[in-house]
C-alpha cells in the first residue's frame, strides 16, 4: 500500500468525479430530449414553444455538469 | 508495395521519434494545466504574435485595480456596444434602412417580445434599455472571446459576479420600489399561513434570491471557460503527446467545438438575460 499517496488520491478523485459529473449530465439532458421529442410528436404546431424550453432547460442542467467538471479540473490542477 | 512499406517505415520512425523526445523533454517542460490556466485566466500584460505589451498595475487602497486582458476586453464591448447601438439606431423614418441596424434590429426586436414583454408585459418597456445593456453586453463579450488573441470577460469569476450582483440589486430594488419597503418583504411569503411559519420562510426566500443569482453567476463563467479548456485540451493534446498524427482528430474537434461556442455564446447571454427577467419580475409582480 506505499504506491497509494495523497497525491496519486487527488488525481484519482478528480479523474473519477469528471466522470461521474458527466454520467449525471449525460442522463439528465437525455430524458429533457426525450420528453421534447414525444411532446413535439403528438402535437407538432407546439414544435416552437417545445424547442425554446428545450434548450433553455438543458443549458440549465448542462450548468450543473460543468460546474462539477470545472471543480474536477481546478483540484487536478492544483494537485 | 514498395511505397507503402517506406510510408509505413517513415510513419513508426516519425512516432517513435516523437515518444523519445517527450521521454527525454519530459522534466524541464511546463505542464499543460499552466498553459491553460495561462490561456484562459487573467494576465497582466496582452500579447499579440509573441510581442508582450505591459499592462498598467495599480493599487487603489490594497484593492488590486490594475489594467488586466479582461478589463481591456471588457471596456473594447462596452466601446462596441455603445458604437453599434448610438451610430446603428438613428433614424428618422418609421422603416430602418442600412445594414447595422437591419442585422441587430431583428435581435433587438426578439429580447424585447420574448424576454421582457413575455415576463412583464407591455408595461415592461421601462426596464427594456436594462435588459438589452445586459444582453448586448454579455453576447459582445462572449464573441469577442472567440477571436484569436482576444480574450472572454465573462470567463473571469469576478466579472460575472459583478453581473450577477447588478441583478440580485435589481430584484429587491424593483420590489422595493414598487411595493413598498415592507411590503416588498412581505410579498415573499404567501398569504394565508400563521405568522410563525412565515418568519421562517422569510430569510429561506432572502437566501434563495442570492442562491438564484449566484447560480446566474456561476453558469455564465463554467460555461465560458469549459468551452474554451475544452479547445485548449484538444489542441494541447497534440503537444503533450509529442506526435503530429493526433492533430488529424484533434483539429476537426476543436473546430466543432469552436462551431459550438459561438452557439454557445448566444445562448448563455439569452439564458442570463431570461432569467434575469423572470427573478425581478417575480418579485416586481409580487410572487404571491
């Protein structure tokens, strides 16, 4: 167990917490697509309205990812 | 046959060149997290094509005021906004001629139906020059960043704090002004609960203004220096990898997701000026 060190620890929590911040994301944006597209099916006049909020709420939570993303690479780079 | 093998030849012996280079450089080199926190962070001098220009440093009281990349970007958008929005908008007739105000006038047009009149009606044309400042600012500052040795203003922390310090000002003036010192409190809790549950809620919805408008802050600077990391990571990967043949998927990346950024760069500042909108109207229609 000498190999492990503190920093070999912070790298690895930073590599792994990217990682799982972009798993969440990656879900999260997936099911907003989904509802947009299954809402434009059934009724495409609403094409337009479902789009903006769309891409209003899937910029929200991509936020969420890349808040988690940008901690992630500030302690990897100051490890 | 014979071209085929002395290409292959040439393209092992040009890799294998290239690992024992970094195996041999790989001490004395500056890493690529300083070379991105370089590219991306605050820097006190502006460099163009390798010639460095001194910015001027002052401190004013032991506050840090000197001349930085960002302030001079900032202050370049703020020129620009001004220029395009004084020397694009004068006319006398009731149909805009020329192509300034006819490429901006379609945008002006959409922040003023779907932004602002969308969260306070017609009588939101007061706070109309607010919101347009906000939004022409911000996508100027966003655009400016994608030019080549210009820099993002709102990929500084301090300078998205201070946008998201001028709405959270805004969101509790405009109430204060409409309803009323108290009053504007008073709207935060809704009608018909006992008192005491309503003491409790007030400092809850205090603190969920501040934590609506530092998540307002947050998002604009981590989207902004994500993409760019992003561009520099792509494009430091051919270095640090010491082999040029990366560069045939690199480059294609980065420029997708140059392609992006100005996408990006739009929808940041309408996403910023949207929900700026909708906080003040909240408390400026009075939530409950």
């Amino acid at each position: 167990m000498e190999g492990i060190t503190n920093i070999g620890l912070g790298y690895l929590s930073a590599a792994l917490g990217a990682g799982m911040v972009a798993w969440g994301a990656g879900l999260g944006i997936s099911r907003i697509a989904a509802a947009a597209c299954e809402g434009i099916a059934r009724q495409p006049e609403a094409a337009g309205d479902i789009r903006i909020s769309m891409l209003i709420t899937a910029a929200m939570i991509e936020v969420i990812g890349l808040i988690g993303a940008v901690s992630c690479i500030m302690m990897a780079l100051r490890t | 046959m014979n071209i085929l093998n002395s290409l292959s030849n040439n393209l092992l012996y040009l890799t294998y060149q290239g690992h024992e280079v970094a195996q041999h450089a790989a001490e004395n080199e500056e890493k690529l997290g300083d070379v991105v926190l370089h590219h991306i962070g605050d820097t006190h001098e502006f460099e163009i094509f390798s010639l460095k220009l001194p910015l001027p440093e002052f401190e004013f009281f032991g506050i840090d005021l000197s001349i930085t990349k960002h302030v001079v970007m900032l202050w370049l958008a703020a020129v620009l906004v001004f220029l395009v929005f004084n020397y694009g908008f004068r006319w006398n007739r009731m149909v805009p001629k020329g192509k300034l105000t006819g490429f901006f006038e379609p945008i002006v047009v959409f922040v003023r139906d779907e932004i602002v009149y969308m969260n306070f009606g017609k009588e939101g044309k007061n706070f109309l020059p607010f919101f347009l400042t906000v939004f022409f600012f911000i996508l100027f500052m966003n655009l400016l960043g994608l030019i080549p040795f210009m820099a993002t203003a709102t990929s500084n922390v301090s300078v998205t704090g201070a946008l998201a310090a001028v709405s959270f000002i805004l969101i509790h003036f405009s109430g204060i002004m409409r309803h009323g010192f108290f009053k504007h409190w008073r709207n935060f809790i809704p009608p018909g609960i006992p008192w005491w549950i309503g003491l409790i809620m007030l400092p809850l919805e205090i603190i969920g203004t501040t934590g609506r408008s530092f998540a307002l802050c947050i998002r604009l600077f981590a989207s902004m220096t994500a993409g760019h990391m992003v561009i520099l990571a792509f494009l430091g990967l051919i270095i640090v990898l010491h082999n040029i043949f990366v560069g045939l998927f690199s480059v294609p990346a980065a420029l997708i997701v140059f392609i992006l950024e100005i996408f990006f760069a739009f929808l940041q500042a309408y996403i910023f000026t949207f929900l700026s909108a909708l906080f003040i109207s909240m408390t400026y229609h009075g939530a409950h």
